[in-house]
C-alpha cells in the first residue's frame, strides 16, 4: 500500500480479523515519521555544505573516485579454516 493510500484505510476493517486496519492514531504516527525523515534528508543536504571539499568539488567539477571490488576479492573465505 502506498502512504497515499493511508487516509483512505482510516476505519477500514481487516478482510482477515475485522479489526481496523488503521487507526487514526497511527495514521498521525505515520504522517510524523514521515515528516521527520524529511527533515532529517534536509538537515544531511545542508550539513553536507559545511565541508569545504564539497564547493571545490563542486566548483571545478570534480568526481569522487568510484571503488569497485575486485572478483577475487568477493570469492575470499571469510575466515581461516587451518
């Protein structure tokens, strides 16, 4: 179901139980999670401006370097068998 959805189920009973399938409690609950994941997705594209590096990379463009793993890397055991 999709948070659009969520009013909409307000009151509604379960096809399996009868109970509701949301309350309106946890409808305001939902709607303040999400609110606050919002704000804190804002908060980390604002904090991110405070470090310099960002502008100069910003400014002339440059990539950060992308790592990739290594295939024989990926197939190492993961711990000592001896």
């Amino acid at each position: 179901m999709k948070f659009t959805e969520y009013k909409d189920s307000i009151g509604k009973p379960c096809p399996k139980c009868g109970n509701n399938l949301l309350t309106e409690k946890e409808y305001k609950d939902c709607v303040r999670m999400y609110i606050r994941i919002a704000q804190v997705e804002n908060f980390i594209k604002i904090m991110k401006w405070f470090n310099p590096l960002n502008y100069f990379r910003f400014i002339f463009g440059v990539q950060r370097k992308k790592y990739t793993l290594k295939k024989d890397y990926l197939n190492r055991p993961l711990y000592d068998k001896s």
